[in-house]
C-alpha cells in the first residue's frame, strides 16, 4: 500500500476532487471557503497513505454538517460523488 503508484493514484483522485469542489463553494457564494481547499497527503501510524481534500477553516465541519445557524452544504461530500462523464 505504500507504493509510489498506490500513492500516486489516491493523489490523483483527491486532485479530480478538489477543482469540483472549489467550483460547488462557488456557486454556493462562499468565496473563502472555496480558497481554503486543499489536497492533503499523510501516512497513517500503521503505514497506510491518504490523500483527502480538506477546507482548513475553522468552520468547514459547520458548512459541511450544518449546525443551527449555519445550512447544512455538503460541499466536500458532494464534490466526492458529483459525476463527470459518466463516472462517479
């Protein structure tokens, strides 16, 4: 799992996902929040890579999950099942 390839294609995933992302806190008229997505690579303790879109906002977890003030966007989660030509 360590592999460059294995790394190399969660890199790539995460890569197809970040733009859509942006694009989905766009349209939803959230300019900074669209700024501060980014593509996170990491090993796990065991060894294992990730790579992960993230918005490093104080308040992501509040746009993504929704709290009582603040709707419930899914931005990172619909951007990970938004569909392009054909393919999920």
């Amino acid at each position: 799992m360590q592999s460059r390839p294995v790394r190399g294609a969660l890199k790539a995933e995460a890569d197809r996902i970040a733009p859509r992302a942006r694009a989905i806190a766009r349209s939803d008229g959230l300019e900074e929040f669209a700024d501060s997505i980014e593509v996170v690579q990491e090993i796990r303790p065991r060894g294992r890579p990730t790579a992960a879109v993230v918005a490093d906002r104080e308040d992501a977890a509040d746009h993504e999950h929704g709290t009582s003030s603040t709707p419930r966007r899914r931005i990172l989660g619909r951007a990970a099942h938004t569909r392009i030509d054909g393919v999920t």
